[in-house]
C-alpha cells in the first residue's frame, strides 16, 4: 500500500552496494549500475546528496568513488529515507493540495502518525543489519575480491 518512491530504493541499494562490497576500496558509481541496475542519472544525483548529508564520502581520482562516510552499524535506513525525502520535496514543491476539514483534522493527522511510526521503525535498522541479512541470505558479495593483504 504504502510504496516508496524509485528513488529511495535505488539510495537504499547503493548505500547497501557500497557497503557490502567495498573491501576498503572506494566503489564507482558504475559498478553499482552494473551490479543494481539503477540507471546513472538516478544514481549520480542520489550519491552526490549522499555526500552532502554526511553519509558518504566521494573518492577523487583514477581509481576513486564512493565509501561510507561512517561504519555500516551507525547509518541507518531512516537517514537515507530523510535525505531523499528532502530532495523529493524540493523537486516537488511542499504545496498542499486542498483538502475538507475531515482531511485537514483527521486524515492528514492520521497520516502524519503514521509516517513518524515508519520511520522510527526505519531508523533502527542499521545498512549493518541488511548486510548481515544479505551475507545470512548467500547474496555473493564482490568485498573478498578486493581485499589485498599484501605488506
């Protein structure tokens, strides 16, 4: 019933993306488009507002990207939700559409509760959790590829 947008679920999966299968190095944007299938110019835009929120961090360079800006255990779904959110919003406009006194008193109350309901529930899952969720499911992650114990 209540279904997120396409862009909250692509910034879910890529932060979920570069997450898991970093390894220590930075992950570029295409390999998360080739790995998720979210089209670039949804991703661009997403990790660009990733990174301005303090969740990502961009790595300039040849072999640069993206990597978390905190550890996986204290990023929560409930800030990603928040920073597209935010961005929806202003590309929306945050206009009202006229609504009956039922609507106003009620209705939109009611909503209200309800998405402050969701989002404490999304604020207390971790990208940790969901990565431990995908390595317990047999997702394969790319991460043992790019770990170098050389020294």
């Amino acid at each position: 019933m209540l279904k997120p947008s396409k862009k909250m679920l692509f910034a879910i999966e890529a932060v979920l993306d570069i997450a898991y299968h970093a390894g220590g190095e930075p992950v570029q944007s295409r390999e998360i488009t080739r790995r998720q299938g979210i089209p670039r110019r949804y991703l661009e835009q997403t990790l660009q507002q990733l990174v301005r929120a303090g969740i990502l961090v961009g790595v300039r360079g040849p072999r640069g990207g993206y990597r978390l800006a905190r550890e996986r255990r204290r990023i929560s779904v409930g800030e990603i939700v928040r920073v597209v959110r935010n961005l929806e919003t202003i590309e929306d406009g945050a206009e009202e559409p006229p609504a009956s006194a039922l609507g106003r008193q009620v209705i939109r109350p009611m909503w209200g509760d309800l998405g402050e309901e969701i989002m404490a529930r999304l604020d207390g899952i971790s990208i940790d959790e969901l990565c431990m969720r995908a390595y317990r499911d047999g997702v394969p992650s790319e991460a043992a590829q790019k770990l170098d114990f050389t020294i």
